[in-house]
C-alpha cells in the first residue's frame, strides 16, 4: 500500500530517480555510463556473452572478473571499468549461467527454490491447522523474497544474505513441519 501511495503521489525525489534510471538505462553501452542500472545492464550482458561461449558447465566459480576482461580486449564489452572489474554480476541468475552454465543455475534454482517451496507448499496443501498455515505462508513469502531479491544481488559469493535466507526457511520450514508433526498431519 505504501509503495502504492508513494508512486501515486510521485514526489518529485521520485521523479527525479525515475528519470535517472531510464538515462542508466538508455546510455548503459556508452563509456560515460556510470549509475547502477547502466553498471548492471553490461554485467548482466556480459554474463550472456560469457553463457554463449561455455553454456553446459560456465567457466567455473570465480572466473567472471577474469571473463569480463577478455570480453573487453575482444572488443565485446561494453567499456565500463567498474562493470567490467567487478568480481560478480549482481544477479544471482546471470552469474550462475556465466560461471555454472546451465548445470549450475539448474542446481541452484531447483535446490534453492524448487525442492523448498514444493516441501512447503505440501504442508500447506495437507493441513488444516492455522498455525501450519501461517508457518508455510512465511516460509512461501521468504521463499519468493530471497528469489526475487537475486535478480539485482549476487548473494551467493560470500554475502550474509545467504545466511538470512538458510536461517529465515530453516525456521519458518522446520516450525512447520514440527508443528504438522505435532497434529499428527505428516509422517
């Protein structure tokens, strides 16, 4: 509601951010690019690049710093000193298709998110008890939250996030499932 209010409103700070967003993102392949979504958008092209050379397996763990800079001798990168030196591409998706291929992102995704969300899910599915309710509601919620936070993050090269996230499904799945155990409505 917050964020509906605000954007309704549109103070001109708003504006004002608005409008420097959609210059990052209409100048990000000039060399004068330096706001985020600009950084961002040669990141994450860079990434598809680096994908397009090794698709199954990626480059191995570490090597996006030192990929982006061979795109940029090759001539295939965007000039962008910070974009091109950064040590990951601010996109959890985007860097595991780089660094992992196909095999990576899979893994990540289906372990991360998948086998997660369908435990869950099936405790909410198989229950009647509010409280199981409420416990795989929030696990759901943290579920979508930390997967849609990757999109502009790359929280799997030593963030704490990591650990935010692990403990937050820890707590609302585990609470779930003891509680479902508890009333007799798992096995």
């Amino acid at each position: 509601m917050s964020s509906l209010l605000v954007g309704l409103a549109q103070p001109k700070r708003l504006k004002a951010s608005l409008e420097g967003l959609s210059v990052d993102a209409n100048t990000f392949s000039s060399e004068a690019a330096n706001g985020t979504v600009g950084l961002r958008l040669v990141m994450w092209r860079n990434s598809l690049l680096i994908f397009k050379d090794s698709p199954i397996f990626g480059t191995g763990m570490g090597d996006f710093k030192h990929d982006s800079i061979l795109l940029l001798e090759k001539g295939l990168s965007y000039k962008n000193d910070f974009a091109v030196h950064s040590t990951n591409a601010h996109n959890i998706y985007f860097m595991l298709l780089a660094e992992g291929g196909l095999v990576g992102l899979t893994l990540l995704v289906f372990v991360l998110f998948v086998l997660p969300y369908r435990f869950v899910y099936g405790l909410w599915k198989k229950t009647s008890d509010k409280s199981v309710h409420l416990y795989s509601l929030l696990a759901l919620i943290s579920i979508f939250a930390f997967a849609w936070f990757g999109v502009s993050e790359s929280w799997v090269n030593r963030n704490t996030i990591v650990n935010l996230y692990c403990m937050t499904l820890l707590v609302f799945v585990s609470s779930a499932a003891n509680r479902a155990k508890k009333i007799g409505e798992m096995a």
